[in-house]
C-alpha cells in the first residue's frame, strides 16, 4: 500500500485516459518510482467521485 501512496503522489498519468466500455468508468495509467526505487504502474478506474485501483505491476523497461 505504501507503494501505491507514493506514486498517487509523485507519479505521472502517461497515457491518455480511456473509457471501459462495460462500466463507463474512466481509467488512468500512473508511473512513478516507489521509494525504494522500483518503477511501477498502476491503473485507476475512476468515476465521480470514488477510484478503484485495478492493477499494480512493476516496469521492467
């Protein structure tokens, strides 16, 4: 969770957001570095005013 925390506040949306057909939630791509220094990404559907994280995966480029 900690790593989750760091990039939500440090990190950057790369890719343009994108709309899930299914649920109309929109989805962002966010990267950053955790802090001990591993690339991560996560993705977050939000909608209104609540944000699900879907996914979190390490970046090996």
């Amino acid at each position: 969770m900690q790593d989750v925390l760091a990039i939500c506040k440090s990190g950057a949306v790369v890719m343009a957001p994108g709309k899930d057909i299914k649920t109309g939630q929109w989805k962002y791509r966010i990267e950053g570095i955790t802090p001990d220094r591993r690339k991560v990404a996560l993705v977050v559907a939000c909608r209104l005013e609540r944000a699900v994280f879907i996914t979190v995966f390490e970046r090996t480029s």
